[in-house]
C-alpha cells in the first residue's frame, strides 16, 4: 500500500477524495465530526474526445466550486465534475482512500460507474444545504429523508458506492464526509487513506 499519493498522478476510478479546508464551515464540520469537511469520488470521463483527454473526472457535490462543470460548460452549484489537476488547484488538504487489489474495478464496474455517475449528473442534482448544515451535528441528520433531487458531498458518495455493491445504499443521507471514511475502515475494499503530495 502506498504511504502518500503524488498530486501529477490521476487517482485510480472509485477512489474516495477527502478533503480538509480552512474556511469557517469546513473547520465546524471537521471540529464537529472529527474528519474531513468534504469528499468527492474518481469517476470515468464521461464523454472522453468532447471534454479534455483526461481518463478520469472528480465528481462532486458542492455550492463552493469556482470551476466550469466539465459536461455542463459551466459553473453549477451541486453535482458537477472536473479533471483532477483542475479541481486539485482549489483545495488545500486532500488524502485519496483507494480500492485495493481486490477490489479494483474492472472493465465491466468501471462501464457500471460511467453510467451511475452520468445518471446522477444528468438529473442535475441540486446541493443539499439542510444536510451540509446538520453535518456538524451528532443526531439531528438522522431525521432528514432523502431527497434524489438534492445531494450532500457525503451522499453522492455512499449512493455511487452503493450502486458498485462497495457498501450500503441504505440511508445514504446518514453520511458525513468524516463518515463516508469510517464507513470505508470498516469494508475490506478500501486501504488506508493517505495524502496528496504537490510538487
């Protein structure tokens, strides 16, 4: 297992980005939960030739992003997608929880991934504000339904797994960003997370 991960590299598809900023919000969210503020996951290219060369895309749930949303041509607040040396720019810690050898997608989930993640960005999926709020809390979150047409950065998260049978699409709402990582301990798909190394 590597100890860190060089930021000039792309991340393997379905690796769990978590990310600690340093702004008001994102350090309640990390005091409160004792994790990451935000996470995002590794997705395909979901239209490879039409949108940049990269082989893979960040996909996100945020209303912070300055970035055009790759497949859209502009700058949403919500679902959104980016190339991973763009989307790197804007944060300031981030560690990758990759699958490990077992668990690595093949050809077969990797085709299975394109069409989750494109599904999800095609409904365009507003961002849920009432979960980034209640995220910093220890039990009001349990009482909010889910909402398809609004997803927290936690949310995207354990739905994409969900579908890729990595863990429960149960309750997907439940989730915290530092959740989503002790979530991920306790599956036997993911390794250690480490972090991101710049130049």
């Amino acid at each position: 297992m590597a100890l860190e991960w060089h930021a000039e590299l792309e991340p393997p598809l379905g690796t769990v980005l978590a990310c600690y900023g340093s702004g008001w919000v994102a350090r309640g969210i990390q005091i409160a939960t004792c994790g990451p503020s935000h996470v995002a996951i590794v997705v395909p290219n979901l239209s490879p030739g039409q949108h940049g060369d990269a082989l893979s895309w960040v996909m996100e749930s945020t209303s912070l992003s300055t970035l055009p949303c790759r497949y859209r041509g502009r700058r949403v607040i919500g679902v959104q997608v980016h190339e991973w040396s763009d989307w790197l720019v804007g944060q300031e810690r981030v560690e990758v929880a990759m699958l490990n050898k077992i668990a690595a997608l093949d050809e077969f989930d990797a085709a299975k991934l394109t069409r989750v993640a494109k599904a999800i960005l095609l409904d365009e999926c507003n961002y849920d504000i009432e979960q980034a709020i209640l995220s910093g809390t220890n039990f009001l979150r349990y009482l909010t339904r889910a909402d398809a047409s609004r997803l927290f950065c936690s949310e995207l998260v354990m739905t994409i797994l969900g579908r890729l049978s990595l863990a429960s699409i149960k309750s997907p709402q439940r989730y915290t960003p530092a959740g989503v990582l002790r979530e991920l301990r306790t599956l036997a798909w993911f390794d250690r997370p480490v972090r991101v190394i710049r130049a």
